[in-house]
C-alpha cells in the first residue's frame, strides 16, 4: 500500500514572480463508496455487509444530527468532527443576523493515533508507475525520511 504521487510546478502565493518550484502531489486514484467500505468492514469482523453497512448510514445519521446540535464529535483517538462557519462581519452588532453567515464548513482534526499512523506511509511515483510498471518495485518506494532533504518547506502550496 502506497500513495502515488506527482510532480507538480507552483508559485510561492506570497512572491508570484519568483522562481516557480515542483512540489509533491499526491494523486487519488478511486473514490470509495460507502457500500465499499461497508464490505470492506464485513470482511474484517462478523458483521455480514448489510449489517456494516446500515451501521455506517447510522453513523453518518447520528453525526449530523449531533453536528447540527453544535456539538463536537470524536470518534477514539481517529479524530474529532465539528462545525466552522464562514461569516461576514457588521459594524454594528445589533446589525449582526443570520445572513451573515455565508457558509457551514465541517472540520476534522485527526487524533495523534491518526496522524501518526499516516507519516508512516510510503510513496510512489505516478510517472514511474505509469511508465510500464504496474507495480512499483520495492526499490521505488520511499518515506518521508529517505526522501526528505534540510531546508525542503511546504512553501507555496
């Protein structure tokens, strides 16, 4: 298991007529459906995937529901859901109403189990891959410390 990625060019935001550098991109390669993971999950306890998979439309019910009570939900040491809003401001707060609220956003926060968990992932180039082999060979794969190199930022992305 990999994740595959490109080279792409960018420019720094804060200094659009620099120099242009490549940075990493990853690339998805499929968007799994629910009914996907609900299999997925049946495959690995002793739910059948009808079972799995009213258990992830719950889920998904049960947090909406809680979300839209303004409530935060975190699920273990995965992360924590909650709501942000997009506002426009007023100079007045006797001014201030509903409308002001431009859009409803959803945030997660990956849990430390999370997060540590996907800077174990490793790498494969698109270009490499697309390039004849289906497969990467093992030699092709790398990790954020065998690829990393002093003074490399996440500038301009």
């Amino acid at each position: 298991m990999s994740i595959l990625v490109r080279a792409i060019q960018r420019v720094n935001p804060k200094d659009v007529k620099g120099t242009r550098k490549w940075y990493p991109i990853q690339s998805t390669t499929k968007m799994v459906t629910e009914d996907e993971v609900a299999q997925l999950i049946a495959d690995e306890v002793t739910l059948n995937p009808m079972e799995a998979a009213m258990a992830l439309r719950q889920l998904r019910k049960v947090m909406l529901r809680l979300l839209l009570d303004g409530k935060s939900v975190r699920l273990g040491d995965w992360g924590t859901f909650n709501i942000t809003l997009s506002t426009a401001g007023s100079g007045e707060k006797k001014e201030l109403t509903a409308r002001n609220i431009k859009r409803v956003n959803i945030k997660f926060q990956p849990g430390n189990e999370l997060k540590i968990a996907l800077q174990k992932a490793d790498f494969v180039w698109l270009d490499k891959v697309l390039q004849g082999n289906n497969v990467a060979e093992e030699g092709e794969k790398e990790t954020p410390e065998e690829s990393g190199k002093e003074g490399d930022t996440d500038e301009g992305i």
